[in-house]
C-alpha cells in the first residue's frame, strides 16, 4: 500500500498577524534570499494576490515575478509589498560570542 500526502501549503497557517510577523522573520534570517521572497509570496497569496498587487502599486503578474524563485526584486518593490502586507522589516545588533580567545603574547622587546 503506498501512502500519500498532501501537499503543504503554509498560506493557510498565515491567519494573523503575529504569526505572519514570526514567519517572515524566521525567513528572513536564512541566508538563501529565496526563503524570504518564498515566504513573502505565501503571505501575499495569504492575504490575496489580487489585493497585495493592488494595495503596493504592482501588477498581478509583476508580483508574481518578484515573489518568484530565483527572482531579484528591487528593495522598493520588496518595501512596497511589506507595506502592503501591513509588516516592516526591522534592523538589531547580532549578539556578541562571549567567549574569550586567549592572545598570544609576543615578545615587546630582545636584547642583542
């Protein structure tokens, strides 16, 4: 008997605005920038496709494009749809390792 699964569609968990706001955090620190476009293409179709388009000045289908895998998209249009999605991107400092490195000494002076 072989087992089917269907497939997950993380749009349907994007229900609030706390958990779309965690979301796209999460996405946004992996270091593949097509996470984060991934994840912002799931909450824009989250919150409709048509009015995420409308709401951020982009065509349907220009959105699209931009939310795609391997897409570049500009910083404004990126802006542009965290806008629309009611969402902004926020900057903090990484913490520090606290761990200390031992220095190596080196000799400040040698007699001749």
């Amino acid at each position: 008997m072989k087992t089917t699964y269907a497939t997950f569609d993380p749009a349907r968990y994007l229900d609030n605005d706390a958990v779309i706001a965690e979301y796209l955090s999460a996405a946004a620190e992996d270091p593949n920038p097509d996470v984060f476009l991934a994840a912002l293409g799931h909450v824009a179709r989250a919150r409709g496709i048509a009015q995420v388009a409308k709401t951020s000045g982009l065509g349907r289908e220009s959105l699209y494009k931009a939310l795609g895998a391997g897409a570049h998209p500009r910083y404004e249009t990126v802006s542009a749809v965290l806008r629309a999605l009611g969402v902004k991107l926020t900057v903090v400092p990484v913490p520090r390792r606290t761990a200390t490195r031992s220095r190596k000494k080196t000799p400040t002076s040698r007699a001749a």
